[in-house]
C-alpha cells in the first residue's frame, strides 16, 4: 500500500466533527497558548526579566518559567501572583457567544 498526500486541517476538521469535544479542547489549548504568549512578550517589552518577577511574585525563577512554558499549566493561584508582579489585573467579562474565552 502506498503512502498519500493528506491535509492536515481537513483531516482535524473531520476529527471535530466526529468528536464534538475535541472542538472545545482545540479551542481551550489555543487560547492558553495565546494567553502565556502575550503575556511572556508582554514581560519582555516592559523589561522584566523571570528572575525579577519571581521577585515580586514570591515564586521561584522555575515556577515563572514552567508557567511561560506551554506544557505547563499553573495553580489559579500562583497565575494570578504572576499576574498581579507583571502589574496586571484580571478581569473577567461576559461573552456574548458560546466561546468561552478571547484573548
């Protein structure tokens, strides 16, 4: 049997529609994936390096990098001390479509 040329995007989208719940979990890793990717160029445009937030947020220089890594997900609470020493808030809004977040 010989190999073929296969689309990756058609062959997800079959994926999804056979598996609704793949969807949602599709959805949820990008938008952690867009929500530690902004956050890490946001730290690096205001100067801050991972030693200095580890500083102000008490963590250690690991913790803020295993947070900025993308296999990693984080206590609520150790997300927002990161947060909070990048001199951020969070804020939470309700949608007005089934997506569960934007970022």
């Amino acid at each position: 049997m010989g190999f073929h040329k296969v689309n990756p995007n058609d062959e997800i989208k079959k994926a999804i529609v056979n598996n609704g719940e793949l969807e949602t979990y599709i959805n949820e890793a990008d938008a952690q994936y867009q929500l530690i990717k902004m956050l890490v160029e946001f730290r690096k445009n205001i100067g801050l390096t991972q030693n200095e937030v580890s500083q102000k947020s008490g963590l250690t220089q690991q913790m803020i990098s295993r947070i900025e890594k993308l296999d990693n997900s984080p206590t609520l609470d150790n997300f927002i001390k990161y947060v909070m020493a990048l001199g951020l808030k969070l804020k939470v809004d309700k949608v007005k479509d089934e997506r569960l977040l934007s970022v």
